[in-house]
C-alpha cells in the first residue's frame, strides 16, 4: 500500500493524496514534478531509480487507507546528484 506522502521532499511543495504532480520512485521517494523535470533530471536523488507519475488514491478510500501525514525531508544534494548523473 502507497503512502502517499503529503510534500516534496527536496522543496516541501504540499503534494495531497489528488495531486497531478506527484512522482515517485520504486521506493515511493516523493517529488513534485518540478524538482524530478529541473532539478534531479528524471533520476531520483535518494536512490538513482526513475520516477513515474503517483497513483491517486480514490477519496472514498481515504477513510479506510488514509494518506501519511508524515512529512520526509531530504533536499536534494546538487554537488552529489551532478556526480550520480554524471556516473550514468
């Protein structure tokens, strides 16, 4: 079951459980589609995987499997991932 992270990770933009402009990883990493397009160039940050767009959880599921309130912070390194990116 997703998690539905509730932000961004790198810029904490609000990405709630309908947002068109949540990416994830295979490891469910949270971005908004602006930092994965700008910033970590389709290559997630945390673990070197690509991105695809997150499901949205239908509303009338919420009650039942609710998205995470839990905020998960790691603003994206920029000297690192150029390096990362650079080794692929």
């Amino acid at each position: 079951m997703l998690e539905i992270r509730p932000t961004c990770e790198n810029c904490n933009k609000a990405l709630p459980f309908d947002s068109t402009e949540a990416m994830i990883c295979t490891f469910e990493c949270t971005f908004c589609k602006d930092c994965v397009d700008t910033i970590l160039e389709q290559v997630c940050s945390n673990c070197g995987g690509g991105f695809e767009k997150r499901p949205i959880r239908p509303e009338n599921l919420l009650k039942k499997y609710p998205a995470s309130t839990t905020v998960v912070r790691k603003p994206v390194d920029l000297k690192k991932h150029q390096e990362r990116l650079n080794k692929n």
